[in-house]
C-alpha cells in the first residue's frame, strides 16, 4: 500500500509536491513575513535542511517534541511565500505562478513528510498529541492557499492561456493538475460555503486522526494472551518463540501473545488446532474497535460518512464516491462498483465450492460442527495439504526475511532494471529494526536511499506501506529517500524471521512502489513518482508481486535458511500447482470490503447519520457478499484505509490496478519476460513517468492497447 495516512494525505493535499529540499533553492518569490530564526529554534534540526546525505532525516538528532513546533513555523512561512505569489503585481506566469508554488513549503515539506511516516511507523504519547493539534490546523493550512481567491485567480489565468504559453507537455499537465485541485478543493464556491466547507474539513481531519489513534490502541488492547501452552498446539516453535518474545515485551512472562494484524483474518488461524482458541482471536480481531470503550471506533466513522457526504454536496456532487473517483482512471462510482459486481458471481461461486470441501473434511473427521469464519484458514490448510501435498510449516523455512530481500527482491530489481543495492550503517534510523540501503543505477549512479523496516511492534499501525522522506525533485535535483514498512513477526533472538508466501509477496509490493518512487524521472515534484491516482498507484506494486513466482528469482532466494539448499522442485512446483487455491475466498473478502467502502461513500448528504453495524449488514446483503464464513477482509470499524487514509471511496483501486498488473505481466511473458530490455521498456514507459501524462494514456503507450480483464481472471481461477 502506498501511505496514506491521515497526516500525510494533509500534508499531501497543502504542499501538493511542493519542493522543499534544497536550501540553496529557495521559494520564488522569497517569503516576505518568515521571521527569523532565533537561537534557541537553531536547537530544533528540523528548521534547516539535513546536512546528511541526500538530506536523510537525522533521527539521532530530532526529538519527539520538535516537530510541532517546526511544522507550526512550516505552516508559518508556507503561507508568507503563497501570500507573497498571490500578491505579486507581476502578470501571472508559469514560472511567477506554477513554478513558484512548486518551489514553496521547504520547511513544511521536510518536517511534516519525516512526522507522518513515525505517527505511523513508530509513534508514542507525544506524537500522538502533536497530531491530534497539528491535523486540524493543517487541513485550516490547505483551506487558506485553496479557497484563496486571488491565488486561485493566478492559477486561473495561467490555466486560460495554457495553450498559447509555449507551454512544455510536462508544464501543461502541472498547470491542469493545480486548476483541478484548486476546483476541487472548493475555490468556485461562495464565501458563505467556503466557510462551511471549512468547518467540515476541519471536524473531518479531526476524527480520521482520532480514527488512526484509537484503532491503533484497540488493536494492541485486542491482542490474544494465552497462559496454557497446550492451546498453542499446532504453532511451529519459532511462531511460540516469537508469542512468548511478545509477552515478555508487554511484561507478561510466562505467557505467551498473539498480537493482532490489521486484517480481519489472522495468521495464527491456520495452525492453532484449539477450535475456541481459533474463534477467540477471530472474534477479538472483528470486535477489536466496538466495545464502548474509549477506543470504540463507531461513532467516529459514523461523523465520518455524514460529513464527507455533506462536503461532496457542497461541491456539487451527488455523494463522495462521485467526488472521489472523478479524477481517478474509473470516473466514477458506477464503473468502479461494476468491475466488483461483475466478479461477485464467479468469487462467491468459487468460494462456497471451497467451502463444501472443508465441510467434508469436517465430517470425516467427526467433528460434529458447522464451519465456522474461525475455522476456515485452519482447514483449508488441511484441505491443500490433501489437494497438493503443501504444507505451510514446510515452504517457510525457505523463505527467510534476508535472503528474500537480498535474493529476491533485489535480484529482481537488478536483473530488470540493472540497479544494485548496498546497506550502510551511517544513517541514523528512527528504530534500531530499520535498515538503509543505497541503491544504484547500472553506471554507478546513485539513484536514492531505500529505509526497510519489517517488523511488528505496538507503537506501528499494522498494515504495509510505502512512502518518502525526500521526494525526487527536478527543480532542485533532490533524488528520492524512500522507506517501506510491514508487518511481520519479529522473531525471538537468534531465531530467524520466516515468512509466509504472502508475506513474501507482500515484500515485493511494497518494493514495487520504492520502484515507481526511486526511477520518478520528473521535472516539478507534485508530478513525481506515486503522486498518481489511487487506482493507478496500486499497479506498479502488484506488478512487481508477478517477479515473487518467477523461476529465474524464486530460485534465486527460496533457500533453506539452516542449510542453503534451493526449495525442492516438487515442493516448487506443488506450489505452483496451488497458485489458484483458495481464490474463492481471497476474492470473496476483498470484493466485500471494497463494496463496503464503496456503499458508505455511496451515502447521499440527506442519508444523515447511519448505524454502522446496521448499515454494513445490508449492504453487504445487497452487494451479495455476505457469506458467514467469509468476513470481510476489513470490517467498518477498523476499515484504515478508508477512515484513517486517502483509500475513502478507493479500496476498489486493488482490482482495478490488477486487472492493469496482470495485462502488462502478459506483455512481459509475450515479450521474452525477465530481461533488461524488459525492464528498461517498463521503466521508462511507466515507473519514471510519474503523472506526467494522462494515465490511461500512459498505460496504451506501453501496451500498444487497453488493457484486458482475462489475465486476472485466468490467474485468479476465475474464469
């Protein structure tokens, strides 16, 4: 997933690529009404530009309490410059208008970008407050430059003549961006519904920051404690390792703790044999944010779907979806809910056809009950086992975290695009888990720094994401310092991480946009690399799972991690073989999510406030969605791309990015697959393009057409 959490979709929305890293490019014109630096705000690193290389975040020199009062003077000196634009006397240009308001919000841009990625990776009390303060005031921020009238007039008249200006494609596209964003944002409204719109923006930043707070502590609450070992029969010995590591963390020794993934369903649930065990962790997951409690997350996205209504009505739009997706490669809501409902049938199919099959097993094996959403992961392990001999505890042996990295991950990078990779320990992180890497270019370039960061901990929001530190800027040559963060178990000392498929796959996603961040070959930075629409940004990432499975790469990096012998080749290929198990159930509970978000941002403003419980039911029933056994992958209450990201109305952006992923991967098959030439094409005609061209324009540049739905379907075991 591309990050999108609530800070960091406000700064997105204020800065809007501003620039911000380079000290020796300052704003243009100048900021008139910045104050001076004081001796004592010197203290602060945040206030001036990192001397580190590539202008890395010095972690080992910022304190948790200097970052509102930096991006409060961020927020200061933003506007002075934007005032300063909007006041000139000049006739209003690209370069005295566009140009400028690129070049503007250094100081915003460098503190908030570095905050937003702790208040998700590693937060605590003292950020948690700052963003509490800071998320209202910045979406205030967003509602000064673009409900300014006579910013808006500069734009305008910029936009008017853009097609006499002698304007290059790149220019063009920038100046049509901001005029959108600028209607967007409201500045056709009347004062009188500015001001109300105001009202709302700011109530609506306020709960998605309390939304992200309270789900993170209800997940940490909701973790599982087992005091007797015999109900962990089944866990493998590093998974009881890593349990008893998570109790002793939380000072409960003795014990051992599951903790919550962010996901309804739980990995624990395909190897515990305790029946009530398996159902009090799927339980605690789906009720982890509905307790009355003061990390109860329902009337927070109750407030959330009737503002956001009534702000798509002040726009002139019938319901948010509308307003989402009419700058997205969808349009519209209508298109976005067809591609899910035309897979419905197929998806539900496929999966009460799975479900028959465990319900056998069920009862041959006695066990007098009726399958459960508890207990589906655990026998549909067994059901694989006797289907294609696959056995999950013997694949994660070879797939150790550090060589899937190393061997995969960036193996494949290479092999497509020629770059190469080193760590260096001089870079200060934000938590001793985190890595850095330089990578390279295949002259010996250095193309940006690559933060990994792996593994679980409380103070991280769960999930999988990417995002930057320094965005790649062509006005001031800035090359990208770019992170990605998961999810996965750290393992006890001196044990090794192992990872699931899954998780393998989920690497390469995830490095899958650190691609499309680090070749952003972009002039003006609010075009550069993932600054792209939400069912666009999504296809890069998936694309790049596509590699995980590749021969030449899985058997580069699927080694045993005890004695480094490459995986069977029977096991290889009963892998292979089950490549399409299970896809009734993975669709089914996506499809339900993203038909759940669509129905919430589907809400006209006279809907008024909705019952959340009520209101998921039904229309999970009209979607046809609703299969007892098949929850949906996440449910209303701790839904965080919708209510706590920049996902609302686009959850469906994983399907409509997939049916791109799989159509340019049967170009790559066409076209003689893993190889440089390869590599170079899609590099070049994709990942360095940011969103300098129309999207679907994009896309048929590549592909020589648009793309076709049969390479999902046929690799979902769909059609």
């Amino acid at each position: 997933m591309h990050r999108s959490t609530v800070l960091a979709a406000a700064i997105a929305l204020v800065l809007a690529g501003c620039s911000g890293q380079k000290a020796e490019a300052p704003p243009t014109p100048a900021p008139e009404a910045a104050a001076p630096v004081t001796a004592t705000e010197t203290a602060n690193p945040l206030l001036t530009a990192s001397t580190l290389p590539f202008q890395a975040p010095p972690f080992d020199k910022i304190k948790d309490t200097d970052y509102q009062p930096a991006i409060e003077e961020g927020m200061k000196q933003h506007l002075a410059e934007v005032q300063a634009i909007a006041d000139s006397a000049e006739p209003p240009t690209f370069a005295n208008t566009v140009e400028a308001f690129e070049r503007s919000g250094a100081l915003l841009t460098r503190a908030g970008t570095i905050f937003s990625s702790l208040t998700s990776a590693n937060t605590n009390e003292t950020l948690q407050k700052a963003d509490e303060a800071l998320s209202p005031k910045l979406a205030a921020h967003a509602d000064e430059i673009y409900l300014n009238p006579k910013l808006f007039a500069r734009f305008k008249a910029v936009y008017d003549a853009r097609e006499s200006a002698g304007l290059d494609a790149e220019q063009k596209r920038l100046v049509e961006e901001y005029h959108n964003r600028f209607i967007r944002a409201g500045a056709l409204l009347s004062d009188a519904d500015k001001a109300t719109l105001r009202e709302i923006n700011k109530e609506e930043s306020t709960l998605s920051t309390a939304f992200t707070n309270k789900l993170l502590a209800a997940t940490n609450a909701a973790a599982v404690v087992v005091d007797d070992r015999a109900r962990l029969d089944g866990y493998a010995d590093t998974d009881l390792a890593a349990a008893a590591e998570a109790a002793k963390a939380r000072g409960q020794e003795g014990k051992w703790v599951i903790p919550l993934q962010n996901t309804t369903q739980q990995p624990a649930l395909v190897s515990l044999k305790d029946r009530g065990l398996r159902e009090q962790l799927l339980r605690a997951s789906m009720e982890r944010a509905e307790h009355g409690d003061a990390n109860d997350t329902l009337s927070t996205i109750e407030r959330q779907a009737e503002l956001r209504a009534q702000r798509a009505k002040l726009l002139g739009f019938p319901n948010y979806a509308a307003y989402s997706l009419a700058d997205q490669m969808a349009k519209t809501p209508e298109a976005a809910i067809k591609l899910l409902t035309d897979t419905v049938p197929a998806a539900t199919a496929k999966a009460r056809g799975e479900a028959a099959k465990m319900q056998q097993l069920i009862d041959a094996q006695k066990g007098g009950f009726k399958l459960a959403a508890w207990d589906w992961d655990f026998y549909a392990e067994q059901v694989r086992k006797a289907e294609f001999d696959l056995d999950e505890t013997a694949i994660k042996p070879y797939f150790e975290l550090d060589r899937v990295l190393r061997d995969g991950v960036f193996f494949a990078a290479n092999q497509l695009y020629g770059i190469t990779f080193k760590e260096r320990k001089d870079i200060p992180v934000y938590h001793p888990d985190v890595r850095v890497f330089d990578v390279f270019d295949a002259d010996g370039t250095q193309l940006a720094l690559f933060y990994a960061d792996y593994f679980k901990r409380d103070a991280k929001r769960g999930g999988a994401w990417m995002g930057n530190f320094v965005e790649q800027n062509g006005l001031t040559g800035a090359i990208p310092v770019i992170y990605n963060v998961c999810n996965y178990t750290k393992p006890a000392p001196g044990q090794p991480a192992l990872l699931s498929f899954d998780e393998v796959t989920t690497t390469f996603h995830e490095f899958g946009h650190a691609l499309h961040g680090i070749f952003s070959k972009t002039k003006y930075p609010s075009l550069a690399g993932t600054s792209v629409s939400r069912d666009f940004v999504e296809f890069p990432s998936q694309f790049n799972e596509h590699w995980a499975s590749d021969p030449a790469v899985f058997a580069n990096y699927a080694k045993h991690y005890q004695t480094g012998e490459p995986m069977p080749e029977d096991l290889v290929q009963k892998i292979r073989k089950a490549r399409t198990f299970n896809q009734g159930y993975a669709t089914t509970e996506y499809l339900a999510a993203a038909l759940l978000d669509q129905a919430w941002h589907s809400l006209p403003a006279d809907a008024g406030k909705q019952d959340a419980k009520s209101f998921e039911a039904e229309a999970l029933a009209r979607y046809k969605v609703n299969l007892p056994e098949v929850p949906p992958r996440y449910r209303s209450p701790y839904f965080a791309h919708i209510w706590g990201g920049g996902y609302s109305a686009g959850y469906y952006a994983y399907f409509w990015a997939e049916v791109l992923d799989h159509d340019a991967f049967q170009w790559f098959r066409e076209n003689g697959g893993l190889t440089r030439q390869n590599g170079q094409t899609f590099r070049d005609k994709i990942l360095s393009r940011g969103n300098t061209v129309e999207l679907a324009t994009l896309y048929r540049e590549f592909r020589g057409k648009d793309p076709s739905v049969e390479p999902l379907l046929e690799h979902r075991g769909l059609k």
